[in-house]
C-alpha cells in the first residue's frame, strides 16, 4: 500500500492506492486562510500538522488492513510558500502562501537591479514566487530575516515533522526563484541575491526517490512499519500531472481548483520568462513542464456563490437552465480577485462585472464567472502558444461540472476529458511513493479511466470568441483607469 498526502489551500487531502494501483480510500481535512491585511495570505504551518494527524486517524479507522500495510508515503502540497523555521525548529511566522500579493514591490526591484534572476531561474519575477516574499521579510520583518535558519515549502514542512529531514524535490524548488531549473539545482547567486545561503535550504531529491525514513516514534505511534520511507513528491501541479498520467512529452492538463493550471510535459528547459509562462522542473527526472497559471478559479465560483447565497450545485443546475440567447447578452467577469500571473503578471488587478441591469439574475452572474474563468484560461494557453495541445485532461474541483467543462473546450477551441474524482494531487503523491518503493514507471504512471469527453460547439464559438474579445478589451481599460485614480 502506497499513501499520498496533497497540502492544498482550502484542504489536506490523503488518498490510499494499492500494489496495482487502484485507489483504496481517501480522507481530507478542510483548512482556512487567513486574509489580515490586502493581499495577504497565510496559513499557521501547525493547522496542516493537525489536519494531517485528521486524515491519518481516519484512513486509519475505516482502512485498518491497507493502513497497516503501508510501505512508503508521497507528498503533494500547494507551491511557493514560505515557511520560516528559527534554528530551533520553530516557526518564526505564519506561511506566506501562492496567493499573497504583498511583494509586488519588492518584484520591481528585484528586475530592476536584477535581470540575471529570470535567466537562471528561467522564470518571470512575481509576488507569487518564494524569493520576492523572503525579501519583503528581509524588508518588512528584518528581526525575523535575521532568525531564519531553514526555508521550507509546504509540504516540505510537513516532511520534517514526518521524518526530521529537511528535503525538497526540483518541481517544487523550481518555484522559488533560486533553483537553476536547467541544472535542477539551487544557484548560490540566486539565494545571494536575497541574502539567503545554500545551508538555509533543504536538500534535494527527485520526487521519485526516497527522501528519508518514517520517524520510529510516529511510526510507532501511527501503527505503521519502521521500515516505512518518504518519497521526495512534488509541487502540487506536478504531482497531479503525474495523477493523470501526464509524464510524456506533449501531455497536458487543465487544473481547476482554487487557482487555474494549464500544464504541458517538455522533455527539456523551454523558458520564456518574458511571456509569463512558468518553466519548471517536473517531479520525475529528465522531465519539466510548461504552466500558465492564473490566481483565481474555482475559487471565483465559491466567492459568487457565498455572495448569492446559494450552493454551487444549485447555481450550476440554474445555469443550464439559460438559453444562448440569454448567455450572448450576460454580464462579463474578469476573475482578478487576486491579482492575475499569466499572462498579465499584474497583481493589482481587481475582479468586476460588466453590464449588470436590474433583471440581471443570479444564474446570469454565474456564468459570467465561469465563463470569465474560462477566458482567463483562454489568456494562458495562448501565452503557451498553445504548445502542440491537441486534447487536456482536466482536473480540480471545477471538474466536477459537466457544463463547465464544456465551456472550457468551447472557449479553448480544445477537447477536454475529465477523470475519476480521486484523480489528484493525493494520487500522483502516492504514485510517487510508489515508484519510490520501486515501481515500474509505464505501470505507475498509466492514464487513468475517462469518466467523459467534452468536444468544442462549433456553433457556440462566434459569440464567444467576439465575447473573450470584449474581456480582454475591459482589463485594458481597467488598467488605463487604474492609473487615473490617486
């Protein structure tokens, strides 16, 4: 038995696969974010301890013999975090997360005084990115900066309360801004860049191999073996590729979760950090990918419906109930509630509809929103310049949904298949503990079952297309009347 455990932003998930792969039962564990200032955004690094030992007793409980069977653990876990660790091994602050903003102006200066940043790292400099977060501490928080001994990743962090090793894997390095993703190695004139050195940083490893053993009181304590080893996974979009098979050149899927993904396999560096693109390592050797990456998704979806007061269910269902006479003149949404990476890398962009009237419905404003997430995809797969894609997986809560699924191939002009909801992070995690504990690759690493196939309406494509049109247009003018206001 094979156990993948995936940090995400708004839960923790731990799924169970056996020696042939088919997934044995799964657990999760909900968690918050914390928004103290704008732009912000953090975690307490403990609540994902806590959430941990959640799912664990769990799996524990309902699966006692896969439980027991258990020969090595794969970690997933939302990218780019920073988790600030004293020489004591405690935590110094709570966990700027992927989604916190707060650096953009560190960002300028960091391009300013230091364009061979994105020549190394491959990678435009935004706040998303670890790097520009240790420098707004190093600004803002200098008593902290000068206490931190170790800068971890999420899920690296929950390694270290799992095994006392300080490891991480190149996928997940890859997106801090001090890996020379060519070499899948720190650069020391990255790190020097930000006054941060190599011993400050974990170890690397390959996501596929064995990062350490399993501590033997935890084990004891989770009724575990002794023998039990932890795989080096991955960041949380290289391990969900991973999940859904997406290891070949070529392969690609959509991630809908609370940010949006469009991920293409490379067998080599394919940086071009001007157009915003992420290049990142993949979580196996030899491999990288290709990311466009927008900041709000799903979670657009969540923020409308707590506003309308309705499920998400019930608003979907409500939806498909609109003709295309009605969706032709609904509002539009440009999904920045966040700021926006790819490909506007612009992170005072602000969420706003378009074309409200007094009998604007909620069903309207809800497919506004999902259609607006859908041209945020639409900018990003023509930053990839849309990479040889001839079909994506899609994955993520928003997968769920038939009928935006649909609009995704419509709008992408793209043919989209969905899989198993157990097709995640979680998976690819345990996957990777798999292959750790000397699994085949071919045999890991299968495509898994389609559950179904979206192709593009042609006959839906002219109205839409004149609508993404008008979505770009309304970004550009925000921007104009941005730089209006005081």
């Amino acid at each position: 038995m094979y156990l993948g455990i995936d940090i995400g932003t708004s839960e923790l998930k731990a799924l169970l696969i056996d020696g042939g792969g088919d997934i044995v039962g799964s657990a999760h564990a909900a968690l918050t974010v914390q928004r103290p200032h704008p732009h912000w955004a953090e975690q307490d690094p403990q609540a994902w301890w806590q959430a941990c030992g959640r799912v664990v007793s769990e799996l524990r409980q309902q699966y006692p013999q896969a439980w027991a069977a258990v020969r090595s653990i794969g970690l997933s876990g939302q990218m780019h975090g920073a988790v600030l660790l004293d020489a004591a091994g405690e935590v110094l602050r709570p966990c700027i997360l992927w989604n916190d903003t707060r650096s953009a102006a560190e960002c300028g200066r960091l391009r300013d005084q230091h364009p061979e940043m994105m020549a190394i790292s491959g990678n435009m400099i935004m706040p998303g990115f670890t790097a520009p977060k240790l420098a707004w501490v190093a600004r803002h928080e200098p008593e902290i900066f000068s206490r931190v001994a170790k800068v971890l990743l999420p899920k690296d962090y929950l390694r270290w309360r799992l095994t006392g090793a300080f490891v991480s894997d190149p996928s997940d390095a890859a997106g801090t801004l001090w890996l020379d993703v060519a070499k899948r190695d720190w650069s020391d004139e990255l790190l020097a860049i930000t006054d941060l050195r190599r011993e400050q940083m974990p170890a690397l490893v390959e996501g596929c191999e064995v990062s350490a053993m399993l501590k033997p009181a935890l084990a004891t304590e989770w009724g575990l073996s002794s023998s039990v080893a932890v795989a080096g996974g991955g960041g949380d979009n290289a391990t969900s590729a991973v999940g859904v098979g997406a290891v070949e050149p070529g392969d690609a899927f959509i991630s809908l979760g609370t940010s949006g993904v469009i991920f293409v396999v490379n067998d080599r560096l394919r940086a071009d950090p001007d157009s915003g693109v992420h290049a990142f390592c993949h979580a196996l050797p030899d491999r990288w990918h290709q990311m466009s990456v927008m900041l709000s998704a799903a979670s657009c979806l969540r923020w409308a419906c707590n506003l309308l007061s309705v499920t998400e269910s019930q608003l979907m269902r409500e939806i498909a109930e609109l003709s295309d006479e009605q969706l032709k003149a609904a509002p539009l949404f440009l999904p920045y509630l966040s700021g926006e990476r790819t490909p506007h890398n612009d992170a005072q962009a602000t969420g706003s509809f378009f074309n409200l009237r007094h009998e604007t419905g909620r069903a309207l404003l809800g497919y506004a929103v999902i259609e607006g997430v859908a041209f945020g995809l639409a900018d990003g797969l023509e930053a990839l310049s849309r990479s040889g894609i001839g079909q994506c997986s899609l994955t993520g809560g928003g997968a769920r949904s038939g009928l935006w699924a649909q609009l995704i191939a419509d709008v992408l002009d793209l043919p989209m298949v969905t899989h198993p909801a157990s097709s995640s992070g979680a998976l690819g995690a345990a996957r990777l503990a798999w292959l750790a504990d000397g699994g085949e690759r071919g045999q890991v690493c299968r495509k898994p079952e389609v559950a179904a196939r979206y192709l593009p309406q042609p006959r839906r494509q002219p109205w839409l297309r004149q609508r993404l049109a008008l979505f770009r247009l309304l970004y550009q003018q925000q921007r104009v009347a941005r730089e209006l206001l005081p």
